[in-house]
C-alpha cells in the first residue's frame, strides 16, 4: 500500500468524513490546536531565553524547569493530539504540501533535540543551573528556537496551496 492510497483510505473513513463535513468540528479543533501550540510554544521560548542567558537569569535553570517543564507537556499532549484529529478529518489536505511535510520533519528534529538535550547536557545541571549555561545547551536553545518558528510559520502556510506535488 503506497503512502497516498494510505491517506485515501483514512479520507474515505466515515468518522473522517463526517468531522471534516460538521460545522464546527474542524474550526474547534484548529482552535484548540493552536491556542495549546500557543501556550507550548510559549513556554519553549521561555525555557529556551533560559538556556540562551537571554531571561530569568536570576532563577536556577533547573527551578525554571520544574516550572515549565510539566505545563509544557500538557501543551504538547494536547496540540499532539488535536493536531492528529485535523489531519484525520482532512489527510488529502495535507498529502501534497511539502511544508506540512517539512513541519512534520522538524517537529521530529526538534523532539531528537530535546531528548538529546535530557540525555546529555541536562545530565550536569547541577554544575551550571545557577551558571551561565554551558554551550551545548546554549545550542540546543537555538536550535529549539528556530525550529518552534519554522513549525509554527511552516504550520500556518500549509493552510495555503503553496509548494504542492501530487
């Protein structure tokens, strides 16, 4: 089964259809999508000022963590989730538009990056939440920064038939 007929066949289901053809199912979950991306993404810049040195300077990074860090899941948990149930109602929407694509592909970057800040750099906090961040994760925060506003810019745009294959 080729990646298109795939999406066909989730298109064709009725639930697909029937949340795509309802009045307000879409518009509701597109509203919750971006008010909880509105909110993760805000509380990803704020930790990512944190690890720049940029904001809250004066609070230990691991404080702002454990402030941050579980509202930041609610927000991801929620955005995951009603981000799954747009794509359901609507998945030939998002076949051929290779920003959604490269959204997806960033949001995935953008996962390895954390995880990859949690498993190394956050290991030796202790040494440098206080501090001045090391480099590494000084990195991580840019990186973080720059992929949250790709995803969020490339998110927006793919509402739009711009750079579409079939």
């Amino acid at each position: 089964m080729s990646l298109r007929s795939w999406f066909e066949w989730v298109d064709a289901f009725p639930s697909s259809i029937a949340m795509r053809e309802h009045l307000y199912a879409f518009p509701v979950l597109l509203t919750i999508h971006l008010i909880s991306l509105a909110m993760f993404a805000g509380l990803v810049v704020m930790m990512d000022l944190r690890l720049l040195g940029v904001a809250y300077r004066g609070t230990p990074f691991s404080e702002v963590q454990a402030r941050l860090f579980p509202w930041q899941m609610v927000g991801m948990v929620v955005t995951f989730l009603a981000g799954l149930l747009l794509f359901y109602a609507q998945p030939m929407r998002y076949f051929g538009k290779v920003l959604y694509w490269i959204k997806m592909a960033l949001i995935v970057l953008a996962g390895v990056n954390a995880l990859l800040f949690h498993l190394t750099t956050y290991r030796s906090v202790a040494k440098w939440h206080t501090a001045s961040p090391p480099l590494r994760a000084k990195v991580a925060g840019v990186l973080s920064l720059a992929m949250w506003a790709c995803i969020v810019a490339f998110g927006r745009l793919t509402a739009y038939d711009w750079l579409t294959f079939e």
